[in-house]
C-alpha cells in the first residue's frame, strides 16, 4: 500500500481506522463500519496514559499503532456520517490530541470489502516522552490491572477492547495474553 494523501474534507467521504477505545466507543456519527486493516503498524500498549486511564501520579497504559514494518493491524474503518466531518475532526483531536503522545496522519486503510481508502488514525510518536514501546507483556498487565484515569479504569479499557475485536473475529494474541493476566491479578 502507498503513503494515504491527506484528502480534503467535504470531498468524498471521511473514513476514521479505529484500533482501540474507537472500536467500542467511536464518540462521532458513523454512517457505515467494516472490519478493516492497515499495513506497516501494529497496535500495541506504548503509551502511558496520564489523562483517560490513568493519571500523571500514576499512569495507565493505552493502545496507539506504533511502526512495524512486517505488521499489520486490525481494526474497524469508519465511514464517518455526511455533514459530520469537521465536528468529527475536531472531537477526535480534543480526545486523541490531549497530550500530544499521538500524531495525526492520513494511512491507507483496507476495508473488508476489499476497496482502499485514506483513514485518519492516530499513532504513536516515539519521541515523546509517554511512549514506552518495549515494556514486556508482564509489566503491562501489572500497570493495566491497578490504573485509574478519568474515563475510567485501565483494565476495562482493555476488557472491552480484547472482546470487541473477538466479536469481529480480529486476532491480537497480546490482548489476549493481557486480558488473561489482568483478570489473574485483579482477582
């Protein structure tokens, strides 16, 4: 797949790639939504989060697509409802953009229907001093199990995510792992 261009809103259709809380909670009008893919990334627990679930005393983890070139993920590509778009826009940067750990790009998405369009998703930027791409899958599971944010806990954050993407039938044998372990330690 090639470099998306960013398209200009109002021509054609806005498509979002959802990878994670989006999934379950996508917080703008959808007019249509299909299991999708892209290419060159992975979805992983790299950030800490000091806002939605966890704090800066003691921070949570979330998912963000960090760079993987033999990767792909999985997701969900919504097309976002006519008229929508700039509230949508706006919306997701006050959501995704808080502290600035995300970047906003423009990636080419592949729908199950087999067509590509150009999706804004929002990925990890390993400069920034939340990212924490190589903490191993333990240490993960002991910071999901205990952190608490403002849209709630860590863990069902990741509860919800892991059984969305089972009922979409989407493989991520790292959240499985995860919800697992959490569920272990929480008790």
């Amino acid at each position: 797949m090639q470099a998306a261009v960013q398209p200009v809103l109002g021509d054609g259709p806005m498509w979002v790639f959802g990878y994670g809380s989006l999934i379950w909670n996508p917080e703008f009008p959808v007019a249509a939504r299909q299991v999708a893919c892209v290419e060159g990334w992975r979805r992983s627990f790299c950030m800490r989060s000091i806002h939605h679930r966890g704090t800066e005393g003691d921070p949570g983890l979330v998912l963000a697509l960090d760079r993987a070139t033999e990767g792909a993920c999985g997701g969900v590509g919504f097309k976002v409802r006519a008229g929508a778009e700039a509230a949508t826009l706006a919306a997701l940067r006050a959501r995704e953009l808080i502290s600035s750990a995300y970047e906003e790009v423009w990636l080419p998405m592949r729908l199950s229907c087999g067509a590509e369009v150009a999706a804004l998703a929002y990925v990890i930027d390993r400069d920034h001093p939340q990212y924490c791409g190589a903490l191993a899958l333990e240490e993960q599971a002991r910071i999901i199990a205990r952190a608490i944010g403002k849209r709630g806990s860590n863990r069902d954050y990741l509860f919800s995510t892991a059984d969305h993407l089972a009922d979409l039938g989407i493989a991520d044998p790292d959240l499985v792992w995860l919800a697992l372990r959490v569920r272990e330690l929480a008790g």
